[in-house]
C-alpha cells in the first residue's frame, strides 16, 4: 500500500511508512528509519547493527479528532572507530521521550491559554504528563543565571488575593523578560535563589529597582554589592495617595447629600495628574477643594511630588527638594503620613538613586498587569509552581497552534 499521503502530512524527513493502523479513535503509524546508519556520537558510516526494538505509543499531533501514535523500528548501532553501541536518535523525538517534539510544542501553546487540568482533559492525557511537557519546555527557555543583564527589578503580586499569599516576580528590566518567579516573598527564599546564581554576574548588576519592603533592600544590599539599589517612585507615589484617600474619606464624610451628587467620582479625579484633567474634572475638584481644605492641600502634596521627580535631575538638588516636601507630608498630622516619613527618612538615599538613572518599576508592573490577565484568564493559579510556568510561557513569542506541524 502506498502510504506516501500519509508521509506528506507527517513532514519528517528521512523515514518510511511500513504500515497504518486506524481505529476507531485513533491512528497508529509504523515508521523506520530510511537513511543509513551512522554512529550518534563520532558520525562514523564504519558501523554494524546490532539489533532492532520498538520504540512504541509516541504521541503525536492528532488527525480529524483521531489520536496520533507513532511506533519506531529503532536500530541498536556498533561503531567500529570509536567502540560505542548505541540507539539511533531522530531529530523528531527526544532519546526516551513519549511525545514527539512538535507534540510536545502544541502543548506548551496550550498551556498560554489553558490550566493543567483543562489540558490534560482535552487531550485524554495524565496530569504529571502535562506537568512534565511544561517544565521541560520552561526550563529550556527559562535564564539560568543574570548573564547579559544589568538592570534588574524584584516586586511581589498577591496569588490568592485576600489570603496574604504572594509570589516574587524577578524580572531583567533592559528586555522586559521574567528572571523568576518565587512562591512567596521571605528571606530565605529569596536567599537560596540568589545564592544560586555566581558571585561573578551579581557583581555585574548595575542597579535594583524594588519597593520599600525592607526584606527586599536588605537582599539586595547583600547580593548585589555594586548595584544602585533604587526604591521605585511609583511605590512611593502609592503611598501619598493613600494619604491623600484618609483625608479625603474624611472630608467626603462631612459633606451633604446635595455635596455628595456634585463630587461624584472624586477619588478617581484626585488619583489623576492635574496636567490630564477635561474641563469637568477641574470644575468638580474646584467645588470639591471649597468644602475640603485638607483634601486640596493633601492634593498639592501629591503634585509637588509628582513636580519634583519629573523634573529633578540632580541628586543634591532632589534631596533638598525632597527634604523640604517631607516636611510638608509630615504637617499633615494623620497616622498615615507620620508612619510613611519615618520609613522614607530611612530610605530617603534609595529614592533619591532614582535621580541617577531615572529607573523605575514600571516594566515590572505592566508585567505583574500581564500577571493578573494570566490568572483571570485560567481562573486562577493557587499552585505556585504552575503559575511560575505560566508566567514564563505568558512572555514567550505565542505561534499559531496551526504553524505546529
């Protein structure tokens, strides 16, 4: 029977069809291998064939719903150059693997979009399995050190929200691509990942961009001695605007029911930069600010900040600016801010590193965003593990699942 259709859908070069076998769900495939043989390890053509087996059950891309499973003639080869006697290899299935590479592809693409589970159900194969492929496929392209990276960035992301349960995102800030991805945000976890990496790369990190969680500075001060260690403007600007939200809750609470309907969306209006108000958000916050003077100086506050790393580039002249604005902060008088200018006090020198180079987190935060799109999208991933694979595969180059063949 002349099987040379079938061949053409496989596309693997260098084998012959000897039989098919189709049932009723699914395809069986008998394959040798048509070249001569050669030695796997020197290439020699000085080589005898010692014996032949089966490699059986190699899954591979499925044919109109039907599962597709490959059975190899394998050929056992003895060299007579260099004495080794080994099993052929083939460039379309790995040494011992029970999947065939682009097998083993389409289910990595899977994985961008779907959990384990779903996975596993859809394609009537195990769990572990799954698990497997995906580690296989992440540890490949996953960075096993800091090489070629001089920037980096550390923030955590909660992964069960409400459950104070976070993850760690270690990510290369000059290519926007994760590093890795911790199950929690402790010392000791953090330690034992960068104590894997050679003292040799960590030298050669330049600067830190990470928030004021005081774990992460002290990691940092520790791993990376000649880096700029740079607390994130945009975590501090989070504070301020917690600040600013105490204070207008509590002016909001003092105001009429009348009040109320003509500052409708006001939170959201003092969040913005004066700069990108329309015309009704200006009136809104004009009428709001004569009935809430601490919320129109708390707002003041806020753009002065906002003024002062736009616009400083020098560090003195940052850290006089800064000082002065701190002042002001800490005249508000609420819980809040004296607790938040104690902690800056401290790491005012981090901040103010911001000034050197203008690094942020902002890269790290639009991939924590990337993050959260992940999760919804697979209803959440409690399993720290597999949301670690799942980060890695959200930032590989995606292919159309067609393109797999």
């Amino acid at each position: 029977m002349d099987y040379a259709f079938i061949a053409q859908i496989l596309d693997i070069d260098g084998i012959t069809i000897t039989r098919v076998e189709i049932e009723k769900d699914l395809i069986r495939i008998y394959l040798k291998n048509s070249k001569d043989p050669e030695c796997p390890e020197c290439h020699s053509k000085n080589v005898s064939i010692h014996n032949l087996y089966a490699r059986e059950d190699i899954r591979d891309r499925s044919f109109s719903n039907k599962k597709c499973y490959l059975d190899i003639e394998t050929r056992v080869i003895v060299c007579h150059d260099c004495g080794n006697k080994r099993h052929e290899r083939f460039d379309f299935v790995e040494s011992h693997a029970h999947q065939t590479n682009r097998y083993k592809e389409y289910v990595a693409q899977l994985g961008f979009e779907l959990s384990v589970s779903s996975i596993s159900i859809m394609e009537d194969i195990g769990y572990k399995t799954v698990e497997q492929i995906l580690k296989s496929y992440v540890h490949k392209r996953q960075p096993s050190d800091l090489q070629n990276c001089q920037r980096i960035g550390i923030d955590e992301f909660s992964n069960r929200k409400g459950h104070k349960n976070f993850c760690t995102l270690i990510a290369n800030l000059d290519k926007s691509k994760p590093l890795a991805v911790l199950p929690d945000r402790k010392e000791e976890t953090l330690r034992r990942n960068f104590s894997s990496i050679p003292q040799k790369q960590r030298e050669k990190i330049i600067e830190v961009s990470l928030d004021m969680w005081s774990t992460f500075i002290n990691i940092a001060r520790e791993f990376f001695p000649n880096a700029k260690i740079v607390i994130d403007r945009f975590h501090v600007m989070k504070h301020v605007n917690k600040i600013m939200d105490k204070i207008r809750i509590g002016d909001c609470k003092t105001l009429n029911k009348e009040e109320k309907k003509h500052v409708r969306g006001i939170r959201w209006i003092m969040n913005k930069r004066s700069d990108s108000f329309i015309q009704k958000e200006r009136e809104i916050l004009k009428y709001f600010f004569t009935l809430a003077p601490k919320s129109k100086k708390a707002y003041k506050i806020k753009e002065e900040f906002v003024w002062t790393m736009d616009k400083t580039t020098d560090i003195e002249k940052g850290r006089i600016r800064l000082e002065r604005w701190i002042t002001k902060v800490e005249k508000l008088q609420t819980k809040k801010s004296l607790s938040f200018v104690k902690t800056l006090r401290k790491l005012l020198d981090y901040v103010l590193n911001y000034f050197h180079a203008n690094t942020t987190n902002a890269t790290l935060e639009g991939m924590i965003n990337k993050v959260k799109v992940i999760k919804r999208r697979s209803f959440g991933v409690p399993n720290p593990y597999h949301m670690g694979m799942r980060i890695f595969l959200g930032f590989e180059e995606k292919k159309s699942l067609y393109s797999i063949m």
